[in-house]
C-alpha cells in the first residue's frame, strides 16, 4: 500500500507537465488489481497452458516426480482410436444438449405462469434457491436413495399404482441410467432458470403486452413478437451457464451411477479423472482435458452466433 | 377480465405444483433421516416414520466423521470468502473507476476464464501441489477456489462501484485523500451489498465444490462435506439414514444464507442479463 500514498500530490506534480496526469492513479490502479491478477493467472491460464504442453507429452511418475517426454500428437491419436473417447464426447453431448433444452423450454413455460403472481413470493423464492445452493453431491444421494432399486419410494409409488409390477432397477439399464441421471439434473437446475427467466420477464414493460393485445396479437405471437426478442440476453445467459456447466458434469454421475453401468453415463470430466487417478496415464488425461475446453468453446460460439440469428429473426 | 382471473388461478396452480415437486425428494430426505434403520431399506417405503430417531444424527458424528468434514468445510470455505472479497473489490474498484488500461480486454478475459470446466486445469495443479507437499493441505484448495470465483466477484464489483458516482473520488482528492484512502472509507461502505453478493456466491460455490477437493484432498481427515458425503457410496451397504442426517445438518448453513441474501442472490444471478 505504501507506494501510492501519496498519490495526490504526485498527480499535482505530473498535472504540470500536462501529459500523464493519470499515471499515479493508474499505478495505484494496477497495484489494487496485481493480487487477484497473479492468482488468476497461476491457478488458470498457467495450468491450462501446462495442460496442453503435458498433452503432448508421454507423462510418467518416478521417485523424483514427474518427467516428461515429448511425443507429439500420439495422446490425441490414442483418444481419437478410443471407442471410450467418443462414447464421452456423445453422452456429454446427448446430456447438456437433452438438460439444457427441457430447462429452458420448462423454465420458461413455468416463468411465464408464475410471473404475475403477486402472493408467495418470499416463500417461492426461497425454494427455488435451496435446489440451486444444494450440494450436488447430496442430491444424488438423495436421488440414489429414490432410484433404489430394492427399497426406492420411485418403485413403492409405481407400483402402488399399479404401473409396475416389481421393483425396476433404474440404474441398472444404460437408458434408465441416462434418463434418471437427466431428471435428477432437471430437477436441481430447473428453479435456476426460472429465476433468471423471471428477472428478464419482469423487466419487460407492461406497455409493450398491452399494446400488442391493442393491434390484435393473439397469445401465441405475443410471445414471439413480444416476449422473446425483449427475453434474448436472460435466456442467452441461462442457456450459455448451462450449457458449460452440463459440459463439465461430474458430481452427479460420480456419486450416482459410478459413470455406469458400463460406461453409459462416463462424461468427459469424469473419463478424464479416471484417466488421471485411476490409469495414472497423465498425458492422455491432458489431451482429454484439452479436448473438453476445445468443445465447450467452440459450442457456445456456436450457440451464441446460432442465437443472436434466430433473436434478431423474432424480432 | 374473466381470461385474466383465469390466468391467476393457472398461475397458482403452476407454482403450487412447482414448489411441491422441488419440495418433495428434501421431504423424503428429512423424513428418512429420522426412521430407525430397518425402515429405511423398508418396503414398501413407509411416508411417515413409525417410530423417530435421533440415531443417524448421531451416528454421522460419531461413527462416521462429520464432524471433521464440516470443520474443513468451514475453514475452507470463510478463508476463500473473505480473500475474494478483499481482492475482487480492490480490482472491481480499479476496473470501475481508476484509468487503467486495457479494461475491456481484462473483463472479457475474465468472463472466459470463469467459463473454462474444472477438468482443465485439475491435472496440472495436482502434479504442483504433489511437488510443493500441498496435497491435503487448506491452501489446496482455498488457493484454486479463489482464483475461480474471482472472475464473477470481479464483475459484481465492477458493477456496484460504477453505481457510485465518480465525482466523489474527485471532491476526496480535492481533500488530500490517497487513492486507497477513498477507496477503503469512501467506495467500499457505499457498495456492502455487493461485497455480500460476491461472498454469498463465493460461499455457495466453494461448499459445495466437489472435483477438485476429491482429487487433492482425499485423506480422511482433510475431507471437505461433499467429498465425505460422495464416498459414502463406495460401501456396500450405503447407511442412507446416517449419510442424510449428515446432510441436513450440512446444507443448514446454505439455507440460512439462502433465507437472509435471497433478494442479493437474485440481483447477482440475473446481473449478467441486466447489464449484458
């Protein structure tokens, strides 16, 4: 902090000089950013540059620590060859594209139904928040508990009813593993989106409603003419988190379904832990990790680009 | 008039149902919290507990260590919030108001770091951490948590400091004040809600962060509460009574937080769409 105490009086002096009147302010603004800075960078942008370099590179642990050799592509000719590679890559695609779709298209369906109610809020807000604020790990346990495939209230329910017969081990089959993780999935991150759809919906001004039922727009254009384009920078936002959050899934299989059964619901973070704790082969962990950040750019360039179209279509 | 009404009562109904739907699987998590352990694996399930117990909730500190796991939980978790609040509100105050340059390279670098999945910058980390002797350690993880969760804090900042006018650090330096003068008795008591925005989120986000705690601190005593609660699972039979009494007692924190900041919580989550 030392340094720029005196900035004021520095400021008066280089003022004289007419040219650089903003440089102490400027320093003392570089010093206030350095901290956040240096642990930004050492924690993020220098591992991921040591994570593109290690993958191309034969990683192996000695006694000494890690050594490295290079060997070029041959980690990502390794991972292209993999059947368990691609089989990643389609159920993380499948899984984000499946999750972010049902929640948008719920959330706003549910957003537009319950923004005019004017009762419940404090109390409606609050719940939706505690899924958000949950601990991902206790909701697959809870959701594990559900599942069950001996004892789970899903079977009792089901069957109380008469729609099944016998307990269904949902975990047990590649699809229901699937479809089960996605409901757990859609049910924590639902409310989420609501909430940021809600704050776009209340933003928009009741005029603009009023004046298009005024020209004759029945419900169904009102929402494309009105609603939408006003609600493009909310449902770009809740779509844009999403997308890279189901893109990095992890905890929720994890605990879950274990990545099983087989391999039905291994994502690519947790093909990529695998690789790294439980193989040990580091290199091919880096490749993968790489591959990971390469998708989830290239997607939501693409998905801003293809969204900024159909926004602008609408309106 | 009459399709109005009608809308209403849709409208009640949609959020009644919502709210029970995202209220029901906590309901069957508290309540079997509280059934003895045969009626746990009971079938078929019973909705209300015969008979109520306190036994898991015991259990979870005695037989199993939540106790520790909560501890580490909390010592992570105030660390990492107080240090991003320090750091993102001196460099959301420079990016706001200080003539630094480069300002919106900065804040779109920002924006793409926070975007970049744990998975990235996990292996790597773990080798410098395994060099430096810091696995299981606090600092494995306050560390890579703060670099994380001071991208968004930034932002939140940045936001609340251009909502105090700049005039006020022109009329400061009129009197003589330093620059971190100002900002310290000036700035930053005008923008408390967003410090409590950015550690309310930062808070959240390290409690509940599972990844990078399993990978670095996996020891049994330095486990944070996800990490404790995920390898429960590895047992064959999964004491579900206990891992849920531990659970409740583990989200109870959040949910105060959720309570008393929900109005915060909102303003930051919906600060992006407003100010994009």
């Amino acid at each position: 902090m030392k340094p720029s105490m005196g900035a004021a009086s520095v400021s008066e002096a280089a003022g004289e000089r007419g040219r650089d009147i903003l440089a102490p302010d400027r320093r003392s603004g570089y010093a206030m950013m350095l901290p956040a800075v240096i642990v930004i960078l050492g924690v993020t942008i220098f591992p991921i540059l040591y994570s593109m370099w290690m993958s191309l590179n034969d990683v192996r642990i000695t006694l000494n620590g890690f050594q490295l050799s290079f060997i070029g592509l041959a980690n990502y000719s390794t991972l292209v060859h993999s059947g368990m590679f691609w089989h990643s890559v389609w159920f993380t695609t499948y899984y984000a594209v499946v999750t972010v779709v049902v929640e948008l298209v719920l959330g706003m369906l549910i957003a537009l139904a319950i923004h005019r109610v004017q009762r419940l809020k404090n109390l409606s807000l609050v719940v939706m928040l505690i899924p958000w604020s949950l601990i991902t790990v206790v909701s697959a346990q809870m959701w594990a508990y559900i599942y069950n495939g001996t004892y789970g209230v899903l079977n009792g329910i089901l069957q109380g009813l008469g729609i099944i017969q016998a307990p269904v081990t949902w975990l047990g089959s590649e699809s229901g593993a699937i479809i089960c993780t996605m409901v757990a999935d859609i049910w924590k991150t639902t409310p989420f989106v609501v909430i940021i759809l809600l704050g776009g919906l209340q933003m928009i001004s009741q005029e603009y409603f009023e004046a298009a039922v005024m020209d004759g727009a029945n419900r169904w254009q009102v929402f494309w003419k009105v609603t939408f384009p006003l609600m493009r920078s909310s449902i770009a936002l809740a779509a844009l988190f999403r997308i890279l959050q189901a893109f990095g899934v992890f905890d929720l299989p994890f605990v879950l379904t274990g990545g099983g059964p087989g391999t039905a619901t291994t994502s690519l973070a947790i093909l990529g832990e695998r690789s790294l704790f439980q193989n040990l082969h580091f290199g091919v962990g880096a490749a993968i990790a790489v591959s990971t950040v390469l998708v989830v750019l290239i997607l939501s360039l693409i998905f801003l680009s293809a969204f900024r179209g159909m926004a602008e279509e609408g309106a | 008039m009459v399709e109005s009404r009608w809308q209403k009562v849709l409208g009640y109904v949609v959020l009644v149902l919502f709210l029970v739907v995202i209220l029901l699987p906590f309901y069957w998590m508290v309540i079997t919290s509280f059934k003895p352990t045969a009626e746990v694996a009971a079938y078929p399930p019973t909705a209300w507990p015969q008979r109520f117990t306190w036994e898991h909730y015991v259990n979870a500190f005695t037989v199993h260590h939540f106790g520790i796991y909560i501890r580490n939980s909390i010592v992570v978790t105030c660390l990492t919030t107080v240090i991003v609040v320090i750091l993102s509100s001196m460099a959301g105050f420079a990016l706001a108001r200080l003539p630094v340059r480069g300002k919106t390279p900065t804040l779109v670098f920002l924006l793409i770091i926070s975007m970049f999945p744990a998975i990235a910058i996990v292996t790597p980390l773990y080798m410098f951490m395994r060099g430096l002797g810091w696995l299981n350690t606090y600092q494995a993880l306050i560390i890579p948590y703060t670099a994380f969760n001071l991208p968004f804090a930034i932002w939140i900042m940045r936001n609340y400091f251009l909502q105090v006018p700049a005039a006020l650090l022109e009329a400061a330096k009129m009197d003589g004040a330093s620059i971190w003068q100002t900002f310290w008795r000036i700035y930053v008591p005008l923008t408390t809600p967003g410090l409590f925005t950015a550690a309310v989120f930062t808070f959240v986000a390290s409690w509940t962060e599972f990844f990078m705690a399993l990978v670095f601190n996996s020891s049994d005593t330095m486990r944070t509460i996800p990490v404790g609660i995920a390898l429960f699972s590895s047992e064959f039979n999964v004491p579900y009574g206990d891992i849920f009494a531990g659970s409740i007692v583990s989200i109870l924190p959040i949910v105060v937080l959720v309570i008393l900041f929900r109005r915060w919580i909102v303003s930051g989550l919906t600060a992006g769409a407003v100010k994009g």
